[in-house]
C-alpha cells in the first residue's frame, strides 16, 4: 500500500512510544519504571463487581441501551457535587460532559478548536498523548519550558504579547511526565493574563485528588471559567481500565464538544457510566482515595531515598506532592537514550525526556512511575539504574 | 463567546438531529418509529450480569487496568473465529482493531485518510452519522443515489472515471436509514472498479448477522481485502450502550487506525471488552441472534401489513431483508418535514430523510424503525403515520 493514501495529519505521527515499552515488560525479572498505570493492588475489586451487579436493579435493561452523548444526568450530577464539596466550587451538571477517558476530552478539544496552524502552546516536558492528539489538527506547537513552579511566567507572558494562541495544554496538578505542580503564584499570573483573551486553556487534572503532600491549589476553572476547560478523570481514583472521564466547558464549547462527541463515538459506554455511579454511592470513595494516596506517597518517598541513596552526584529531580511520576534529569549533555540501552541490561526500565518535548530524538531526562512497584522493588530498581548512570556518566 | 474560536471544521457540523428527536420520545403515549435503537426486551441481561460477575476470575485485577490500544487479544482471535465460521473468511487477529462502537471506525478512517477536499463517495441515503463524522475532516462528497440494488452502478463507474476518490462509504447489509441491501451483481460490479486502484472501501456493516430473510451474500473484504476497511459491531447482537466495535483493516491502514485510536482514547473499556468476550464464549450466542431476527423479522413484516393497509397510494417502501429500518417515499414534491409536523399531532414520531443527503433541507422521504415498538404498537403507528399522509397529501 503506499503512504500517499493516508491523510497529511496522520502520516508522520509515530505510535506511540510508551505504550509499545508497555509491551516489552512482561518479563518479570524487570523492574519497570517505565509505565503509566495505576496500582492495580488499589483497585477496588469487589466494591465494583457488586455495583456491575446492581445497576440493573438501579437502571434496569437500559444499562445496555444507547443512551445520550452529554453522558449520564445522574453520573453529570454527581461529578458538579463533587466539585462542590471538594473544591467549593459550583459547577452546573449541564456544562459536564462524559469522555471515555479524558484522553478523549483532550482529542474533542483538539478537534473543536484547532485549524491547520492555529498556535498551541504547552509545558515543556508535556503530556505525551496529548501533543500525539493536538498534533493529528497540525498546529503550531509553542512549548515552553517548566520550572519547579510550572510554565515559566515570564516567557509565557512574552509569548502572549506576540502570538494569540488558540489554546494553552496544561496538567498543573502533578503534571505526567515531571510530577511538578504549578505554584498558586503561577497559576494567578497565568490566569490573569489570559483572562479577557479569546484563548482557552486546558487544564488537564486527571491527577488531583491523588495529593499525598502539600495543599490543594486554586483551578485554574475557578479563576477564569470562562477560558477554561476543564478535564477530569475516574482513571487514578477508580480505574483507568473502564475509561471513563469528563469535561467541563463553558456552555458554547460545551456544544461543539458534544458534536465533535457524536461523530467519535456517539456515547461513552452506559454501562460503565452506571457502573461507577453506583460505585460511587455505594461507597467511602474519600477513605479510598486515602488509601491509594497513602500508598503513593510512600512510594514516592521510598524512591527519593533511594534516589538520593544510589544516583550519582548531578542527577536532580522533582519533589512531586502527588499524582504518579517523577522526574529526574542527568547533567547537561547526556543521553537517556544511551541511559536506557545501559538500564535495559541492568533489568530495570523508564522512559527517556525525549517524546515528551517537540522534535527532541534525546534528551538528559527521564519519567520514572513509582506506583507501580513495592517499597523493596522501587530500592532494587534504582539501585540498578544508579549503576546503569555510573557506567554511562564520567565520574567526576 | 465568539465563534471565530472554533474550527473551521466544526463550526457548521448541526448537532445530531436523530439524537435530539430520541429526546423528545419521551412522552409515552406518543409511537416512536424515529429511534435507531436495538430491542431492549431482547437484550441478553442475566447473561451480561454473570459475565460482568465471572471476568474477574477469569482475567484477574487487570479488567480494571489501562491495557492494549489495539484492544484484548482474545476479543480479536474470537472475531477472527467468527469470519471463519460464519462467513468462511481467513482474517488474521492482528488485523482487527477494537474500538469504542464501530461508529469510532467511522471517524478513524477519516481521521487517518481524509484530507481537506479529498473526494469521498457514499451512497444517497447515507448513514447520517458517517456523514457527520467525515464532514469535520472536511471532504467533497459525491452522494450516489442507491436504487433497490444499493449504490447505481453506473453512476459509480461514471464518477469513477473521473475522480480517484479516497473513501467509498457504504453499509450493503440494510442500510441505515433505507433498509435496502446490495445485491450481488452490484458489490461484485463495485469491487471490479475499486479493485487495482488506490480507492478504499469502507464496508461499515453491523447489521450482518441480522437477517431475517433471504441468504447472506459475499462480503467486500471477501472480493477485495486490500481496499476494504471492514467495521464490526456488538451493539445489534449484544447490546449498543456498551459501546463495543472493531475495524478489520490492511497491515498499513491498522498501523495508521491504532495511531489514530491511541489519540482518540487510548484503548476501548477493558472492563468491557473482556465482559463481551464472557459472554461470547459462554453463551449460546447464535441461538440469541435467531431470536433477534425471529422477531425483528416479525416486527418488518408487521410494519409492511400495515403499510398495505393504511398508508395512502402513491407511497413507495423498501422491502428490507434485515435490520431495524424501512425507508418509506411519498410521491415527488411532498415534504416529509411538513409530514412531521402532521405526524407529532397524532402523536407518531419518525425521521424525515433530509438528513441522510448531503445540504438538503426537506424531501419526500422517511426511515421508520421497526425494532422498538411491538406488532400492535407497530400496526397503531402506521395507521396515524398512515392518516398524517392522507391529511398532508392531496387525494387523488
């Protein structure tokens, strides 16, 4: 078959790396800090296995019918409560739209706002599979570069004095790939100066309630509602499996989404929808997500000792206060791509910084997923990857 | 909010008008023949629930966990079995792609090959939510009007020796909305023309196994696999709300769809799938899928009597072997929009065909479904559909 049949959008986008690295380990004498998922020892196994059985009680036959592309009203509901309770922050339930994972609210978003050359800008590292998604429109991608406390200001500001882009990417909570969250400094500075602008930002939060430090920052949803939208997700507080998530927008995009929503794949699936509903009244939700923070938080500690304990001098990286990821970055000048063929023979695995930045082939950086893995595991695991780095950088 | 921040592609695509008429047929002692949904009374409940029960023993924790964008390996060797048994077709698993509905595949292909402009042929009536789908990826549509052999063969071969079309969208199997399938001597005449060039098909077929008459007849990818992109569903012989699809595609297509699926939502419900692949395997889902036809059969037939008998002369029918819809014309000239507004006063509801041409904002022509209403109901229907034209047509 030859290449000319594909559309222009489509044919130079590669699969995506971290989902094929996925693949490869499966060998269990890995140690794999490479993925992206959740714990699957949190998950929570009997609570959903009865709430698959109940919903046909709660909703009858109709679980199983074709129901509306808005999603659940009773599921919508919960979802504007919750940010209610939470967050104190009112959202009304028919500006929620359910997504089959808020992957596809970032894919909808693409598609509603996103001309061939509109700008975009976003973090820099960002979100993998959202550059994979913004790119399949062809926009003009403006990365700048994060520090500890998230999108540099400055240039950000210098940027919007020249280009009015369409839409700013963010994850300010925990962002994948760095673990890093925007300061509430950053967040005010950045609100306010797209505040009264035809931009939109996308604030990407599937992370949030997955705090184990620190305290909870203001959303940028309730700073400039009306230039923001809003991605949430079930994936990290009940399972990424079942995919499901949402979007709040402000009420003329909302509409947009709901069409671009219908042509890809007319509703998430009612059954799920109702499933997790039910999950989700029929349980301490709050105490699990305790549980999974808990957890995460320990892991997380346990790899920033043992980060400190075996990595050699130079190696820096972020202090995350939740989510999955953290990530650590090599002097100047060295190759996580060689750092991973070193690793690869040492048994262990992580993501190299490169997809996750504009047109890289390397980069001195590095994702590292820490909730995947036992205390002992993630010890033994960067253990060998500080051996992996001590072969591979000079000694000094 | 000003539009101009929308896409181009988005900015005039109306919201489904089939979706918003299922809202309004809510009202009970209205007949809605304007649905496009699956029985509910038929839906496999007790099975889907002990299936939902049992995945977790058979598959473990890791229903809940993110898994394969291509989607669940049993799943596609089952649908590979499926070819294989029940149409004698040789289709390797690794090139079947899961989606979320197979209306995902619909967007997919447009996605990964239609670029601004390009020339894309469906048939006229066409599937309303094909056309919405392809229209955000901003093509030239040439609709082909389908006489009672499906698409005309000679306008085809026509249009063909002019343009070099990316897509040919098609559903042969009764077609949403006409209800009219492809005769052979037609797909074999198409496949001839398509076959040697560049053109891909889009079989979109989730109606096959829903025969209730006449004898299943050869499959595009059977006559020509290398320019056939074929779309599968659960949602006619289990159920819709579920959300479960695939794509069988060529090697270098599947590579392009999987690029486009991970985008779009990163994989389709494991939860789900693996549900589907429960049931599937401990059922006896053939005998199911009798009984669906059985009684859609039934329900067609009824539909027909009653067309007989009430609607007044002048107003043609499709005589469908299959399916869930039936697509009724008035004499030329008469407006099915006005019929409507006749049919709401006797409390019958249906979907006047405007929307499945391309720009059209009235016609003489309807699909009625016939899946959703019993015998009675059905009989009822037609004869206040029946008295709607008597008061909107002239006698003569």
């Amino acid at each position: 078959m030859n290449n000319s049949i594909f559309s222009d959008r489509i044919a130079d986008v590669p699969r995506s790396f971290i989902r094929e690295i996925l693949k490869v380990a499966l060998d269990h004498t890995f140690i794999s800090f490479g993925g992206g998922l959740p714990n699957r020892a949190l998950f929570p196994v009997e609570p959903i296995k009865a709430a698959a059985a109940k919903i046909f009680e709660t909703f009858g036959n109709d679980v199983l019918q074709y129901a509306d592309s808005e999603g659940s009203k009773v599921l919508r509901e919960l979802i504007a409560r919750r940010y209610k309770t939470k967050k104190g922050l009112e959202v009304l339930p028919e500006r929620v739209l359910i997504t089959t994972g808020s992957q596809q609210g970032i894919d909808l978003m693409g598609k509603a706002l996103i001309n061939e050359g509109d700008d975009v800008v976003i973090d820099e590292p960002c979100y993998l599979a959202a550059i994979q998604a913004f790119s399949l429109y062809k926009p003009r991608f403006h990365p700048i570069p994060m520090n500890g406390e998230g999108m540099d200001v400055k240039r950000f500001k210098n940027l919007m004095s020249k280009i009015k882009p369409k839409l700013v990417y963010t994850v300010p909570n925990f962002q994948n790939p760095s673990g890093i969250s925007y300061s509430e400094a950053t967040r005010r500075a950045m609100a306010e100066i797209i505040s009264g602008t035809k931009t939109m930002l996308l604030e990407d939060d599937p992370y949030w309630e997955i705090r184990f430090s620190g305290k909870d920052l203001p959303s940028f949803m309730s700073m400039i509602p009306e230039n923001t939208v809003t991605l949430g997700s079930f994936s990290k507080i009940v399972s990424p499996g079942i995919r499901l998530g949402w979007m709040v927008a402000p009420d003329a995009l909302l509409d947009k989404a709901i069409i671009a929503k219908q042509a890809a794949d007319l509703h998430t699936s009612y059954f799920v929808q109702c499933m997790v509903y039910q999950y989700m009244v029929d349980n301490d939700v709050e105490k699990h997500i305790r549980l999974i923070c808990d957890s995460y938080g320990k892991q997380c500690r346990a790899m920033m000792d043992a980060i400190k304990e075996f990595f050699p001098p130079g190696v820096t990286h972020s202090h995350p206060e939740g989510g999955m990821f953290l990530w650590a970055a090599m002097p100047e000048g060295a190759s996580s791509r060689r750092l991973l063929d070193c690793a690869v023979k040492e048994k262990v695995l992580f993501v190299p910084g490169d997809p996750f930045y504009i047109g890289r082939k390397d980069s001195n950086t590095m994702r590292l997923n820490f909730t995947c893995s036992n205390e002992q595991e993630i010890r033994t695991g960067i253990e060998r990857l500080g051996n992996a780095m001590k072969k591979l950088l000079p000694s000094r």
